[in-house]
C-alpha cells in the first residue's frame, strides 16, 4: 500500500523510533533509560512497521510524573517528564538546584504564606505558628502605642474645669440682652470639707469599686465603643475617675477620640493621683442643676447649707441629681422636656435618693438603724434666679435655651449649654417686650389690688406672646411679674383654657372638610360633604340647645345623658348665620357645627393652625369645640398667624442662630407650610375681623388708632376661671390670657380659681382686662408701621343650616311651605318618647324642650372626653344675664364653655 495513502505508525518507546523517541530517550534519567534486556526493539530506518510497545502506558506515565514533581519540591531533583530528568529548559534534575513546578522555592521563607509545603485551599490556611506570631507582634504594638500615648498624656488641672464661659444672649438687632453662664455659682472645696456620707453616696450609686479599681472600667468602655459603633447611645460603664476625667476635660463630645483619650488619662490619673483627690475633682466638677457646679454650690443652692453640714439623706439626694438634674429636680424643667414635670421629677427623685440610701446600707456605708431615720424625702428649697435674670429677661433666656436645646441637630444638651461658651441670637425685640411688659403692669396696677380685694384678686396670672405671620419669630413675651419670683414662664403652657377663642379653628374645618351628610349612612356621611359658607349658611343659637350628632341622633355620653349647651347670660339667639355667631360669640351654633364637620377634623384644623396635639383632649365631647383645649400664649399667637398669613403656617420659634468659638452649631430652617387654602384662611380673617370692628362684635375694646384693620376673638371659660384675647394686623399676632391660679412650688394640688370679682368686675371677660392689654401693646408696637388691608376674601362655601334637623329651603319664600311639612313628621316621632308639658315649645331646630330651668336632660356640664369647667347640679346659682361676650352658661345641667 502506498505511503501516501496510509501514515505508518511511529515508535512509542526505546531509544530508536525517530527523534520523538530519541527525545523521550534524553529526558529519561541515566539509570532508567530502556535497554535489550527488557524485550524493547530497537528501530532502524529500515526495520520493522509494528509499533513499539510504550513504557507502562498513559497512566504510568502521568504517576511517573506525579512522582518527579514530589521529588523536585522536596529537593530540587527530578524533574516533571517522566521517571526522572530536568525540566525542560530549566536545567532541573540532580545536575543543578533549578527551580521546582509552579515557580515555588526551594526552600522555606520568613513569613510561609501562601504555605509553600501545601496545595489547594490549604495553602491559605495560616498554619497555628504564624498566627501566634501576628497575635503577638499585634499585642506589642498596641502595648507600644499605649506606652507612647500614656506618656504623652497629661493629666487635667480641676481648676481649669471651674472656669466655664458665659453664655451671651442677644435681642434680634444684635445688641446684648444679659451674659449669664458657667462662672455663676461656683466654688472649690477639699476634700475634708465634703461630708463621708457625700463620698460614699456617690460610691453606691455609680461606683462601688471606685476604692479599688485603676480608675477605668474596660468592659464598660468597650460597651459604649459597641454601641458608638452602631450609632446608639454610649451611656453606661463610667468610673467616678472616668466622670471626673470627662468633666475636668469640659468636653462631652460622644467620638471615639474622646473615648480613646479619656481612656489613657483615666488610666494615668488612677495611677498619680489618691483616690480622695480624684473624689474631690469629681464632685467639685459636677453639675447639679440650677446653675450650681461642684458640690459646695448644690449644697447651697438646693438646702442653703455649705456641703460639709450635709446630712446623709441630702447627700443621697445631690448624688440623685448627678443622674441627670433636668430629670431629677423636683421643681420640675417642663419648657426643656414636658415629661420633666414637677410630679415625674420627683417620683424619680424619690425612687433614686431611696434607693442609694439602701445600697448604702448594703454596702456598709450606712448604719440600718440610721438609715431608718431617714424615711421622709428631703425637699429642697425652691430655685433662686440670679438677679441679673429678673423681670421678663429670665423667661425669655428659657425659652431661648429651650428652643436651642431642643431643635439642634448636634445633641447639645442642658449640662451642655451649663457650661457655657455659647452666643445665642434670638428673635426677641426689646423694644416690644418693653411695651408688653409695660402694658400688663399698667392694667395690673389700674385694676387688681389684692389688699382691697384679697379673696378675689389673689393669685392673678397674666400671659402674653406675639409672633409675626411672616416669619414665624417670637418678638416678645410675658412671662409674668418677674422671673426670680414668679417662676413659671405663663407665654408657655399654663393649663389655662382658651375658651371661645378656639372656635376659628372649628370654622376653618367646616369651609375646608364640610359638614356630613345627614341623610347618608356613617360611611357615605362621611364621605358626602357641604363646605360651609360663613354668611348663607345658618345654625340654630337657641340657649340650651339639645345637641345631636350630625345624622340627627341626639348626642349622649356613655353614661346615656344628653348634651344641652348654653349660652353666655343664657342668651337666645334663634337662627343666625355663622358670622354673626363669631361676632357675639354665641355657643350652640359652634358646638353643633363641630358635631356635623366632626370632631377628628376640628382637631386636624387646629394642629393644621399650629396648635400642638397634645394640648388638645381627645375623646369627641361636644364641648371641643369651644375650647376645653389649654394651649399656650404662644402657639394661640402662632396659630391666629397662620390665618393672617393666608393659610401659611410657621411654628414660633425663639432662636436665630447659635455660635461656639465663632463656628455655628445651629441656625433656624425650617420651612413653611402652606396647611390652608388662601380662600379658607382669608375668609376666618374675613369673620374675625367684623368681631373687632363692627360696633356689635364682642372685641370691640381691642381696636386700634388710625383705623387699623384688626382681626380677634375674645374668649371666656366655664366658671369664668380663664379670659383671652387673641388678635392681629398683617404684620404682627399676639395672644394675652389671664386667669387666678396659686402655683406657690409648696401647693400641690394646682388648682385654677373664678374670677367672679376680680378687678372689681363681675365677671372677667376676653373683652376687658385681656383686649385692653392687647390694644395697649398692640398700639406701641405697630407705631410707625404702615397701615396694612388683609386680602379681601373670595366668596366660600355654600348654604348649610344646621341644629340637628333636616335643613330647610334657604329662601324665605320656600319656608312657609317647608314648615307644615315638617310639623305633623315631628310630632309623632317625638311625643312617644319627649311628651312636653304645657311650658314646653317644639321648633324645627331643636325638638321640644322646656323654656329655662329645670331641663330634664342630663348633666351635660360633665365632659366623657375630658374635663370642662365645673360639674354642674341643678342648685347651682344662675349665671349672670346681659354679658356682651356670650361665655359659658356656668354648668348646671347643661354645657358650659365658651365666649
């Protein structure tokens, strides 16, 4: 057969067979090479075609090779082909060193990583030696750091912790208002001045080890690095050495630098300095509250005794207030925290100072029988203000410290701003409150004399704020007589309620929500609404007006009693458009309003104004909505501002801009919210404003010079036990209050007083004392300012008549025809259940009901959803008739509130 045809095939083995024989040949090791004696042929050129058997086959082969690689690790020697030779190239086998497969050396190196004897993952297995040696070597270069970080250290002088900076506070045109921080009320005692029991307090309460232990606790800080790490609090695992490290460094700054330094300086103070020493820095570098720093002031401050005449028990207490003094003073700091109460305040205190007296006693610190005598909570004295802070100043630093406190972003806190260094900016213009401030003095002085009248005009409160609608600032406040005396701020929540100064709120919700559907079940009610118009559409006022829900149903409690409401001097008003209702301010119309709009919708408008949710009650009595709610001075002048603004609500706030060390740490940016249609807004403006200014409306007292459009509402409480006025122009809104309430720190049981007397009037209403206030302030500070026109409204709403009963035809022509329709389906579906007496009258507004006294309904002065004025009884005495406001009806069997 042809060559060309069929390829012969080549020899596999030996050392003839060509030249990839000859090849295989070379590679061989000498000693392994083929020979005759094993039966392998040789090849010749000319030999034979049969091929030449291979050496062990393919598998023998690779093994061969498997074996050559092993023994080039191990010792640089065979080669990778076969049973032996050097690698191609590479000079390999036991004629030279080489270098083995993969480019792995020979031998080990310093550091065997990737391990050199291994393969697969386990090269990457760090073998147990090279652990211990990294773990090692770790543990002396942190021990390096440590040595070189604790030599460097220095240990922090005590008297450059007692040298805190003022805190400088300014009007809003940049003049300085008062200086007043950390160099108040400060100084340093030894240690044998401060009594044991002080010491060892402290020591049972945050430390009991402190005697023993090298000044840090490493699983403490651990824990606070944890929890740094997750972005938690780092509270928690302080020694009394690390406390006293932090204080003397006057830094509190939550990072893991201060962490890192306070541990090293720990560390090295409890190891040069005695332990009485470092108890000494600590409490001499503590804040306790009230301005005091160091143990001698709080001593003096809360119990007017230097430190070292401290008994146990008060010692217990001081150690309380190192917990946290805003928490733990029983006189309470609600403008910083509203759960810092005066009652919350010292049940905490309480609990604490009893407990550290007993783990005192387990501790050995104190005897068992004394501790005995120890069994009534030592009260401290009421605060003291500094001098510097009398008059208005205090409250208005409060509240600017309050406002700071609570709205910066960078977690500043009261033991923060204690220090002092800060520069505050805040929104108060001296020039207006010195009017205000000059105006309730001059109606005080006019008209309350407690000498002449001392069971009337005792205890009489006057509060104040005014905010402007543009920009939402506080530009003055009345907090009261002076704040080194009088010591609650009466511009911030009192308790007083607002009374019929609330019912804007309630009109805003019927044009913006709409009164329900009565025909329509609750869930299609609800959703089938009439957006009311103030002018066409008519409630009925009749005094003693037989509330009902907005389907018809007469309105009970749980209780099953009925709701009757009352007007002010029980006066009757018939049907009256709602504008005329805000005029003279009358109750039953505004009452049944809210109960068609719905009292979860009233209460939305009223947040939506500015008013904060949590002065408002909950529950849906009737009576919400003629104001049982206790806001504020300043968030009734804030929420009236929304209304002047068109709809544009801004919360009030008292603080421009905050410096440290010339860097800003806060600046006021918070946005405006549009909450009201301009339509809705422009129109309850519209309203108030005839309340002012028409010749009936009920504020007429608060007009102002030259014509100046003012826009208010008076406002008068159950039992006459609060009065308000709240009013304003375009530019400016304020609120003014008043009412009777002994707030003595000693009275317990706060409780609001009538007014029935005061001042030498009969009855205190929004009109008198609270609009002459507010037109007296109002004329000095609008002084110079143009005489600004509120925008004229547009046309809202349709014709809504409401009292419970199917809403008649709203032309007069209709209701001839409309009123016999209506009798002869009235009478018989009120007889049965109703039967009226002879003095008794049937209307369309109202079912039957008698004609005064005597009404067989239930007690609707009791108020299921919250408190309203006095629970009324049948013997109680008539309200006075005539009174020009419209207020409530003085309880009895009927619903009070209102004016």
């Amino acid at each position: 057969m042809s060559e060309h045809r069929r390829k012969q095939a080549q020899p596999q083995g030996g050392q003839g067979g060509g030249r990839a024989a000859a090849r295989r040949a070379a590679q061989r090791p000498a000693g392994r090479r083929a020979d005759p004696s094993r039966g392998v042929p040789t090849a010749s050129h000319s030999g034979s075609h049969e091929p030449e058997p291979s050496y062990g086959g393919r598998a023998e082969a690779r093994k061969a090779a498997q074996r050559g690689r092993r023994r080039a690790a191990e010792g640089g020697g065979a080669g990778a082909g076969g049973h032996g030779g050097g690698r191609r190239g590479g000079g390999g086998g036991p004629d030279g060193p080489g270098r083995p497969r993969g480019g792995r050396p020979g031998r080990k190196r310093l550091i065997d990583y990737p391990r050199h004897e291994k393969y697969g993952w386990r090269r990457w297995v760090p073998s147990w030696k090279l652990v211990t040696g990294l773990f090692i070597g770790f543990l002396g270069g942190l021990m390096a750091a440590g040595s070189i970080a604790y030599a460097l250290v220095e240990k922090p002088q005590v008297s450059l912790a007692s040298k805190a900076q003022n805190n400088v506070y300014f009007w809003d045109d940049g003049t300085p208002m008062v200086s007043t921080g950390g160099e108040v009320n400060r100084q340093i005692v030894k240690i044998e001045q401060i009594p044991a029991a002080m010491q060892n307090a402290v020591i049972s309460a945050e430390n009991k080890t402190f005697r023993e232990d090298s000044g840090v606790d490493p699983m403490g800080i651990g824990r606070a690095v944890f929890n740094m790490a997750k972005g938690g609090q780092t509270q928690g695992g302080s020694t009394i050495t690390q406390q006293f490290v932090k204080n003397a460094m006057l830094s509190q700054d939550q990072t893991f630098k201060r962490k890192f330094e306070e541990l090293f300086i720990s560390i090295k103070v409890g190891a040069d300095m005695d332990k009485p020493d470092i108890m000494a820095g600590y409490l001499n570098t503590s804040y306790y509250g009230r301005g005091a720093y160091g143990i001698q002031a709080a001593a003096r401050t809360y119990y007017g005794v230097d430190a070292r005449e401290l008994n146990p028990s008060q010692c217990a207490f001081l150690a309380t207030l190192l917990k946290g003094a805003t928490y733990y003073d029983p006189n309470g700091n609600p403008s910083i925290d509203s759960d810092a109460t005066q009652k919350n305040n010292t049940e905490r205190a309480t609990k604490r100072w009893r407990w550290i007296l007993d783990e005192m006693v387990k501790d050995g610190h104190l005897e068992a029988a004394k501790r005995l005598e120890y069994d009534k909570f030592p009260t401290p004295d009421p605060p003291k203000k500094n001098a510097q802070l009398g008059g208005q100043v205090g409250y208005l630093v409060d509240l600017a410290k309050a406002y700071f406190i609570n709205n910066n972003k960078k977690g500043y806190t009261a033991d923060d701003l204690a220090e002092g260094g800060f520069e505050i900016k805040t929104t108060f213009n001296k020039k207006k409150v010195n009017a205000l401030n000059k105006a309730v003095t001059d109606i005080y002085k006019a008209n309350i004399d407690e000498k002449k009248r001392p069971d009337t005009d005792t205890h009489v409160q006057f509060g104040g704020a005014s905010v402007e609608p543009e920009t939402g600032k506080i530009v003055a406040i009345y907090g009261g007589q002076d704040a080194t005396k009088h010591f609650t701020n009466n511009a911030d929540q009192t308790g007083a309620q607002v009374g019929s100064t609330f019912k804007p709120y309630v009109l805003a919700a019927a044009m913006r929500d709409g009164v329900r559907d009565p025909d329509l079940g609750p869930e299609q009610g609800a959703e089938s609404r009439t957006k009311v118009s103030p002018d066409k559409s008519k409630y009925n006022g009749k005094n003693k007006l037989k509330i009902k829900d907005y389907n018809g149903d007469i309105w009970t409690n749980e209780k099953g009693e009925e709701w009757h409401q009352r007007n002010d001097g029980d006066q009757n008003h018939e049907d009256i458009n709602l504008r005329e209702a805000m005029k003279v301010s009358a109750n039953s119309p505004f009452v049944q309003l809210g109960m068609d709009v719905g009292i979860p919708q009233v209460r939305q408008a009223a947040v939506d104004a500015g008013l904060l949710e949590d002065s408002l009650p909950g529950g849906s009595n009737p009576s919400f909505s003629i104001g049982i709610a206790d806001p504020s001075a300043i968030r009734m002048a804030g929420s009236y501002a929304t209304f002047a603004d068109s709809g544009t609500q801004r919360d009030p706030y008292s603080v421009q801009e905050v410096t440290k060390e010339g860097t800003v740490v806060f600046e006021y940016d918070k946005k405006p919210q549009n909450t009201f249609d301009a339509d809705i807004a422009n129109n309850v403006t519209d309203v108030l404003k005839s309340v002012v200014m028409e010749k009936d409306g009920t504020g007429t007292s608060a007009q102002l010079p030259d014509g100046r459009e003012v826009a208010g509402k008076t406002g008068t409480t159950d039992g006459n036990k609060s009065a308000w006025f709240v009013g304003y122009t375009p530019q400016l809104s304020t609120a003014i209050d008043m009412y009777r309430l002994d707030d003595n720190a000693e009275n317990k049981n706060r409780k609001f007083l009538e007014m029935f007397g005061t001042g030498g009037q009969d009855k205190i209403h929004g009109a008198s004392f609270p609009a002459d206030i507010w037109r007296e302030y109002m004329t000095v500070a609008m002084k110079n300012t143009e005489a600004l026109k509120f925008p004229e409204p547009s046309p809202i709403g349709e014709a809504v008549y409401g009292g419970g009963e199917p809403s008649p035809e709203p032309t007069p022509t209709e209701q001839p025809s409309e009123t016999p329709s209506e009798e002869p389906s009235e009478t018989p579906s009120e007889e049965p259940s109703e039967t009226p007496e002879p003095t008794e009258s049937c209307d369309r507004w109202n079912g039957c009901e008698d004609g005064g006294t005597g009404d067989p309904g239930g007690p609707g002065g009791e108020d299921p959803g919250g408190v309203i004025g006095d629970p009324g009884s049948s013997t109680s005495p008539p309200p006075e008739t005539g009174d020009p406001e419209g207020g409530d009806g003085g309880g009895g069997l009927f619903g009070g509130q209102g004016g």
